[in-house]
C-alpha cells in the first residue's frame, strides 16, 4: 500500500519521536547527541534545484513506493509538509528531525519519521533525499549502522547518481563523495568559563571540521550546545571520516573534562552558587527567555555532571531543552504566543518539569 494512502496519526508522531533522547550512551553529560545524515539524489533526474514538477512527483512516488513495501521504515510515517501546520512542521525542526532546508522547501517537501525519531529521511530537500539517523549521547557507528541499514533498503529498487571517479554525486560540491555528514552535538561550558573554548574551536577548524550551533548551519551557539561535523566528504571513505570525527570529540571531551576538574579545583563555590542560582531560578521564576533559559539549563546540566545536584537525571534535562523551544510552547497550551507569552509559558514548563523530577527522586 502505497505511504500517501495512510493516515498520518500525528498525535503518535509526537509522542513517540523523542525516544532517540533516552538511548543515553557513553560520556552522554557532555555529548548530548550524534547524527549521520547520507546525501542522495535518483540517477536519471535533475538536482532539486532544477527539477520540473512531472519529474518531482516522479521521485517522490519512487520512493514512496520502496519505503512502503520493505525494509526497515515500512511501518514509519510518512508526511508531507503540506498536510502540516506550520507549528506542526516546527516542531519536527526544534526535535532536530528536519532540517530548515526542509522547511524552507515547504509543500513540495516530506520527511519519513521511524524508530522512535532514531531515522528521518527528508525528501525533497537540497538532494532528493537525506537519510538521517540520530541517539542520544556519543554513538556515531550506531547511527551509521542504523543509516546504512535504510540505504541498503532503498538501494535494493533505486538506482542513485553515482560517478565512479567521484563517489556520490550530490547539488552541493562539499557533499560530493560519500555525501556523508557525521557531527556530534556537544556541551562544553567548561571550556567556555575557562575561556579556552576558542583555542580548541580554532584547531577544529584547522583539522577538517567544523562547528555551529545548536541546529546546524545558520544557526547561533546558545546555552554553551557546538555541532562538530565533517566539513568535506571528497577523498576519504565513511570510517575515515568516522573515526576522524570521532578521534576528535575524544580529545574535546577530554579538554572539557580536564576543564571541569579545574573549576572545582580551583573555583568550586563560585561555580556551586552559579550552578544553585540557575537551578532556583528555573524552579521560582515566572518569566523565562529563550537565551536566558538555555544559559540556565546549561549551569544546571554542569551540575548534574559534576553530581552537585543529585536528583535530576541528563534525560530529564535533555527532553527540557527541546519542550523549552517556541512551537513547543506553543503546542503545550494550543494557541499562537506573543514574546512575552512565551517567556511566561516556558518558565512555567521548566518549573513544572524540574519540580516534577526532582520529587520522583
């Protein structure tokens, strides 16, 4: 049965599409995820740049077609962003499961969602598709194994455009090659109070990488959150680029390491008051800004890790940081928000939550 014929339960898409953020996993107080995305384009069509509407609806219906029939997302749902609500279509980019290229797509763009948010697949987008795969925490060969698996599945009924001199042949040059883009999203305020962060930012981008913000490129650093990714994939095989990654976020978690270890050494009652002020201030206040409450959440999830606060766990700090973001808010009361509106609702769900959890311990 062919996706587009299904109704779309998007009260189970919701519910179930952060399961991604409770898969943990090593040094998960510092790396709060890891994502593979695989860019793909059909052999035999124009990039999305210049693609007639006939040939489009062509791809589309191609793909449709695999994903509905076989492997691993043929029970995943399938949307079309033009049966959104834009708030709708927001939420899916703050739980970091579409990208804004996606967005900016609008109707003629879809996304599969499965495995409890773990595989997204974007169609439509820069490239004809975007195979994404995320956890929680510091696991990026599970992300590429869980990847491979759903290109393999498409592979088996689609041809894609591919030069054997130059890899997979993607709309943008960088991407050309593996068309793989591994990155870890990483939490260093360590760093970043010992005013270290941009050395070690500047030798990432000496060595082939690069970092962003929260919600890739575009986007600002708030909260002390930096994506690291690859920033070319020409020349070099998926676990070259893999292991580099990876090799790399060892050495930034260990800076980040060696850097807490230096503030409780040496200035463990101002971080304890800067770290209790944060945690009171989520609990008490009545108005909360963006900004303001990443930077707070930030204090408070150094807390944990340092186990200065004992009752919260970095799953309960990590579903915060995504329920804290505007068209959640949104969601939570069902009405559009004015900026102060906003603030209000977002301190009141940060309380809620934060008192929630702290009683359940």
């Amino acid at each position: 049965m062919p996706m587009e014929a299904r109704i779309v339960d998007l009260s189970q898409l919701f519910e179930d599409s952060l399961n991604w953020l409770e898969d943990g996993g090593p040094v998960e107080h510092i790396v709060f995820s890891s994502r593979i995305r695989l860019a793909r384009n059909l052999a035999g069509y124009p990039f999305t740049n210049r693609i007639r509407a006939a040939e489009e609806l062509e791809v589309h219906k191609k793909i449709e077609t695999v994903l509905s029939t076989r492997g691993y997302l043929k029970d995943g749902l399938f949307i079309r962003l033009r049966d959104l609500k834009t708030r709708e279509t927001m939420l899916l980019l703050e739980r970091h499961l579409i990208s804004q290229d996606l967005v900016n797509r609008g109707s003629k763009a879809g996304v599969v969602v499965g495995d409890g948010g773990r595989i997204s697949l974007m169609i439509g987008e820069e490239d004809h598709l975007r195979i994404q795969s995320l956890s929680g925490g510091f696991q990026l060969d599970k992300c590429w194994q869980l990847a491979e698996r759903v290109e393999s599945d498409l592979k088996e009924a689609i041809d894609f455009a591919y030069h054997p001199r130059f890899g997979f042949l993607t709309a943008c040059l960088t991407n050309t090659g593996t068309g793989l883009r591994a990155s870890v999203l990483v939490h260093l305020p360590g760093l970043v109070l010992t005013k270290e962060i941009g050395k070690v930012l500047k030798g990432i981008s000496q060595i082939g990488l690069t970092f962003r913000g929260i919600y890739g490129e575009g986007s600002e650093v708030v909260g002390n959150f930096f994506q690291i990714s690859n920033q070319t994939t020409l020349g070099k095989s998926e676990e070259e680029l893999m292991d580099h990654l990876e090799g790399i976020t060892r050495q930034v978690v260990e800076y980040e390491e060696n850097a807490r270890s230096i503030l409780t050494r040496d200035a463990l009652e101002q971080l304890e008051d800067k770290i209790w002020r944060a945690y009171g201030i989520l609990l008490y206040a009545r108005s909360i800004g963006h900004e303001e409450g990443m930077n707070l959440l930030s204090a408070i999830r150094l807390g944990v890790s340092l186990k200065l606060i004992p009752d919260l766990r970095v799953s309960t700090l990590n579903k915060l940081l995504i329920f804290s973001q505007s068209h959640h808010l949104e969601a939570s009361v069902d009405r559009e928000l004015s900026q102060e509106e906003q603030d209000r609702v977002r301190a009141e769900v940060m309380r809620k939550l934060l008192s929630s959890a702290s009683h359940a311990a």
